[in-house]
C-alpha cells in the first residue's frame, strides 16, 4: 500500500515538492503550478513503475487522490 | 568510435542568426492566463517572445540570419552547392522554401536544394543530414537554415503554447578546409504513438505533459548513447546545447545527467523556445570565440522525435 508519505518522500535534486502540502486539497490551490504538476506525474510513474493515462490525470487533484490511484493501480495490476 | 580528422573534414566553420526586434511580453498576459511572474521566469523561463513582423516570411527571416552570416565570415554564393532549410512554417505549400531562398540569395546553378520538415530536435537531424551527404558527395560548401515562426500558428489564447514560443531564424555554414566543429557522431530516435503531442492543422496544440515525459526520458539515454559509443563520459564534454523547451525540461535533464548548471546555459528569457534555431542560436557564441572543444547538442520534441551530436572543433 502506498501513502502519501511515500508521494512526499518523492523529493529530490531535480525535483521539489512544497513542505505542509495539505493531503486531501488540490495540489493546485495550494499553489503548484501546471509544471510542478506534469514532473510530479513524472516522478510517480518513474519510481513506482505505473503509467497514469492522460485521462486520468485531471481527476488525481490532491495528494491523497494520487495515492488513491496507485492504490487501485498495484491491485489491478494483480 | 569514428575516424577522426582529416585534412579535408567538413566543419561547421560559422553561424549567423536573427531575431527579430519586435517583442511580446509575457508579463502582460499573466492575468489572462493566470499565471505568476515566478512562473514565467523560474518555471517556463520565458519573460518576453521575440515576434517577426506579419509580412516577413520564413524566407525572409532565412535571408536576414545570412546578412548576419556574412558580418561573421562573407561567403561566395557561387561556391554553394548545397542549400537546407529546417522548417515547419514554409512560405507556401509549393514550393518548398529553400528554392526560394535559393532565388533570393541568388545561389549558383549547380546547387542541390530541400527542406527538411522536422522540429525541435531539427538542427541535430539537419547537421547531420547534410554533414554526410557533403562527405558522400564531395561537397565542399554548404548553407544550412532553420526558421519556425510559430507566431504564425500558435492560438494566443492557448496557455499551453501561447506564452512559450518565439520566431527566429539561423544559417551554419559548413565547408572543407577551415576551422570550426566537426560532426564526430549522432545519436536519433522517434517515440512509437507520440506524434499527437504536438501538431497543428490550423493552429498549434500541444500535450505538455507528454513532451516533457518524452524529453526527460529520452534526451539523457540518447546523450549517453553518443559518449558511450566514443568511448566518452559527460565529463569529457565542455558544454552541452540542449534544447531550450522550457527553463525546467533544461534543468531537469541538466539536473538528470548530474552536470553542472554552467555547463548547460539556458537563455531563451528574452525571446521564447525558438524550435529549430534554439540550438544554434545558442552556438553561434561559442563557435566565435573557439571557446570549447567538444560540444554536445541535443534537439527534442515535435515528433515526438530527438537528436543528439557530438562535435569537436577541429583547425
């Protein structure tokens, strides 16, 4: 199972993300921008081997909805 | 690893380049788009759009990156046997535009003529292209062009693109017998079911997030392939010319690839990504001043396609 933890842990040298990132509100009213959240998508399907669909992405707004995702997506997958 | 040089190995000797004057400013729009300054200058990394002027056409632009040519090093259009146009944005349908730029410089008769429809990754494919066919066919002088305007076709009222691209033009002359860089390996690819990521029936549209996917992923493996096969490491090389899509697509892959920032400038703040003249709108410098042995270009994007060479500046 996948947490948000995990999302956040993400953080690197390419790669940002705000500190006290609310998990359950939208990532862009909390003020990432279209790019932080295009390399955010990147950096989940890279380190967790998923690839999001591009119609899926407009519904993965928070945090806690990414995690959803992989959630579903790992056990699919099984 | 390639043969190395010889006497009389084609090097890309000059580059002349034009921007034109006139600019569009992104930190006008940012309420339109609702956008930051931050954004525009730390994010996308462009402020202003360099904008030709509505009648000027592709080989308009063509033939005042030339003018800058000659202030570099004045060429003999009678020796030309070889005129390249890189562009997406041709005069017309029919012809294709390096006839008419041909026509216009007035070139010789005895010179081979095309254009070559790519994109971002354009210059790379192009060097290259015309690189081998002067060795194959002996030629000795030749005029490679790039020009996207793409203020023709970009909707100003897409965020996607409208704050992103701006109209350039450049030439590289490449001859025998002079100093300059030299074409010592290329590396190309083309993503399978990608060419939907930019296009433009009418105007120009763009899946952001699938260029950038697309670049990260693509750009480092296909500049590692091209040192791995010369027997090189990334510290072997004094610069890298990636290009210049977005201030972030640079630093992440600059940042991907471990090497220092300085190594891999960016610098598009005041006139926007430039498709096919990014890349030797940023050379022309470097060539000039002889600064750098081993250079390494990298071109991604429409296709979704790339390019990457290594060149070596030869006497």
């Amino acid at each position: 199972m996948k947490t948000v933890e995990d999302i956040l842990a993400l953080t690197n040298d390419t790669f940002k993300l705000p500190a006290n990132l609310q998990h359950d509100q939208s990532l862009r009213e909390q003020g990432l921008d279209s790019l932080d959240v295009i390399m955010l998508l990147h950096e989940i399907e890279v380190n967790f081997d998923v690839q999001i669909p591009q119609e899926q992405t407009r519904q993965l707004r928070s945090l806690q909805d990414i995690v959803n995702f992989l959630n579903t997506s790992v056990s699919s997958d099984r | 690893m390639r043969e190395k040089i010889s006497a009389s190995t084609v090097n890309l000797q000059s580059i002349g380049v034009y921007l034109p004057s006139g600019r569009a400013s992104n930190l006008a729009c940012t309420e339109k788009f609702g956008v930051t300054r931050f954004f525009l200058e730390e994010k996308l990394g462009v402020v202003e759009r360099a904008v030709k002027k509505e009648e000027e056409t592709t080989s308009d632009l063509c033939l005042s990156a030339f003018q800058s040519l000659q202030g570099e090093q004045p060429v003999d259009l009678q020796q030309i046997q070889l005129v390249a146009v890189v562009t997406q944005n041709p005069d017309m349908k029919i012809p294709y535009t390096a006839a008419i730029v041909h026509q216009k410089l007035g070139v010789n008769k005895s010179c081979m003529t095309f254009d070559i429809g790519q994109g971002c990754a354009g210059y790379t494919h192009a060097l290259t292209i015309c690189t081998a066919l002067m060795e194959r066919l002996h030629f000795d002088h030749a005029l490679l062009f790039t020009c996207d305007p793409y203020s023709n076709i970009v909707d100003p009222h897409d965020k996607d693109t409208a704050l992103l691209f701006g109209d350039a033009a450049s030439v590289s002359y490449l001859a025998r017998g002079g100093a300059g860089y030299q074409l010592l390996d290329a590396d190309f690819g083309t993503a399978p079911n990608s060419y939907t990521c930019l296009r433009c029936q009418d105007t120009l549209t763009m899946d952001g997030r699938e260029v950038f996917t697309h670049a990260v992923r693509e750009a480092p493996k296909s500049i590692q392939n091209v040192l791995t096969r010369n027997q090189l490491t990334l510290a072997d090389i004094d610069l890298f010319l990636l290009h210049q899509g977005s201030k972030k697509v640079v630093e992440y892959i600059q940042k991907t690839l471990a090497i220092p920032a300085e190594k891999a400038p960016f610098a598009i703040q005041s006139y926007g990504n430039t498709v096919s003249s990014s890349i030797p709108l940023l050379l022309q410098e470097p060539l000039r001043q002889k600064q750098h042995t081993r250079v390494l270009l990298s071109g991604f994007g429409v296709g979704f396609s790339w390019g990457s060479c290594l060149l070596e500046f030869t006497q």
